[in-house]
C-alpha cells in the first residue's frame, strides 16, 4: 500500500491546502443548484449529476492522451475507499434525512470536518493540531446556529435510525478523506471512475425506491452545472487537496460551506438573512481563521 505523509512544507503544502479548499467553494453551490434542479429525487439527481461528472472527466483523459488501463489496475482497497466515500456518504445522507428531522441529520452529519481534524491527527507523521481542533470547534457552533435557526434541537428515540444514519454518514466522509491520504500515490484521475460507479449504483437505488420525475426545460443545464461543478471538480480538487496538502485545516475550513451556501441562497432570495446567519458567519469564519494559522506560518 502506498503512502504519503506530512513529509510536504512550505509552499507546496500551501498550494495543495488551496486547492482542496476551492473544493468547498464549489460544493457551496450545491445546496442553490439542487433547489434550482426542480423535484427531482434525491437518487435520480445523484445519479445524473455524477454520471454527467464521470463522463465528463473521463472525456478529458482521453483528449489528453491519458492511458486508462493504468488507472484500472488498483488494488481492490482503492476502489472500495473511493467508491464506498462517494456512494455511502450520499446512500447514507439520504436515508438520514428520511429516518430523521433534516435539522438534526443535517447537523450530525457535519460532524465529519471535526473527525476529519482528529482522524488525521492518528496519520504517520501527523499530529492533533490544536488551532485545528479549535476552530472546527467553532465552526460546528456556527454550523449548529445555521442549522437550528438558534431554536435547539429536538432530540427523540423514534429517530435513532436516522440519528444513527447520520453519524455513520460524518464518519464515512471523514474516513474516506483521511484514509485518501494513505493512498497517496494512486492519481487523482481515479475519481473519473469513482463517479461512474456512484452513478451506476445510485441509479440503482433510484430504481428500486423512487418514482422518477426527470428534469424539466433549465433543469437539464443545471444537473450539467452540478456534474461539472460540485459533483465533478469538486471532488478531485479535494483529492488532491487530502492527498498533499494540510488535511487538519481542511477539515476545519469545510465548516465554510454550510455557511457559503446560506449566503448563496440569500441572494437568490431563497432564504433570508437574519442574525442567526450573522452570529454563524463570525464564528465560522472566526474558526476559519483559527485553523489557518499553519497555512501563515
């Protein structure tokens, strides 16, 4: 098995960083995107999104003259990390949200920048930073203001299942992210494949439980615009980003997306801005400042 470690500094380690964190710019239009998509089921839209995504990214490869067989000839551990991130993290945010209030689930499930900034600090090479810690700490107290709307939380046994769901889904994309790491030699244009495969078993799901309702008129563009954007770029930036830069502060930045995509729903005028977003917005980005320390340094 391939690895890499913290060995990278300076400037390399930075760059790496920043292109990671351009991942969290574009999955914050992902919320804005899928309310534009229309009712399309959750599945389906996975599905679409992630093959448009897949195809995409492997249409490059082949215009650049990237030899495939290559890519193909991974250890079985590589494709069950990738394609177990990418299909469980979705699989099980889905049934979270059905088993349980999308408030709770939602916050549960953004856990996975915190364990993101622990599970890394158990990596050869790594420890837990402690400007890490603290502002994911913070961040997930603006995520909770953000999710809540500063009314608390409701906590029942009737939802453990989705409770249960949405913790399983945190650690997922955690583990999924911090053990990237361990493969580090594996190239990046890996993912054009575990998208395919997310797609093909979404549209399976999508089979055996939903009702299909395709997009309708933009529709179509705006699924092309996720596929491309946060469910196709996003991903191998962040692959990069996991594999050589300074994974601790990524985990810690992620809590920016929750809040970037708020901010991005107020100007469509699909949500409204209020003190709530406000008192998110310092703490969030109060973490944000925390955890980038080692980026200055």
């Amino acid at each position: 098995m391939s690895t890499i470690t913290a060995g990278a500094k300076g400037p390399t380690l930075r760059r790496a960083t920043l292109v990671g964190a351009s991942a969290i710019l574009i999955w914050s239009t992902l919320a804005l995107l899928t309310a534009l998509a229309g009712p399309v089921p959750p599945f389906l839209l996975v599905s679409l999104s992630f093959g448009v995504g897949g195809l995409v990214s492997l249409c490059l490869l082949l215009v650049l003259g990237r030899p495939l067989a290559p890519l193909l000839r991974q250890p079985w551990p590589v494709w069950a990390l990738g394609i177990g991130g990418l299909f469980g993290y979705h699989f099980l945010y889905f049934l979270a949200l059905q088993s349980a209030p999308a408030a709770e689930a939602n916050l549960i499930n953004y856990l996975w920048p915190l364990l993101i900034v622990v599970f890394a600090g158990l990596l050869p090479g790594e420890r837990l930073g402690r400007a890490q810690v603290l502002g994911a700490c913070c961040g997930l107290a603006g995520t909770l203001l953000l999710v809540t709307g500063g009314a608390g939380l409701a906590v029942k046994a009737e939802y453990l299942p989705g409770y249960l769901s949405a913790i399983a889904c945190a650690v997922t994309w955690a583990g999924y992210s911090v053990l990237s790491r361990r493969f580090g030699a594996v190239p990046t244009e890996i993912v054009s494949f575990f998208c395919l495969a997310t797609a093909a078993l979404s549209g399976l799901c999508h089979l055996l439980f939903e009702v299909t309702v395709w997009p309708q008129g933009w529709g179509w563009a705006v699924v092309a615009a996720m596929g491309i954007g946060p469910v196709g770029l996003a991903f191998f930036v962040w692959d990069h980003g996991v594999k050589r830069g300074d994974i601790q502060t990524l985990g810690a930045l992620s809590y920016a997306t929750p809040l970037l995509s708020t901010a991005l729903l107020i100007l469509a005028g699909r949500a409204a801005l209020s003190w709530v977003v406000g008192a998110a917005c310092l703490l969030i980005v109060g973490g944000a400042v925390v955890a980038g320390r080692r980026l200055r340094g």
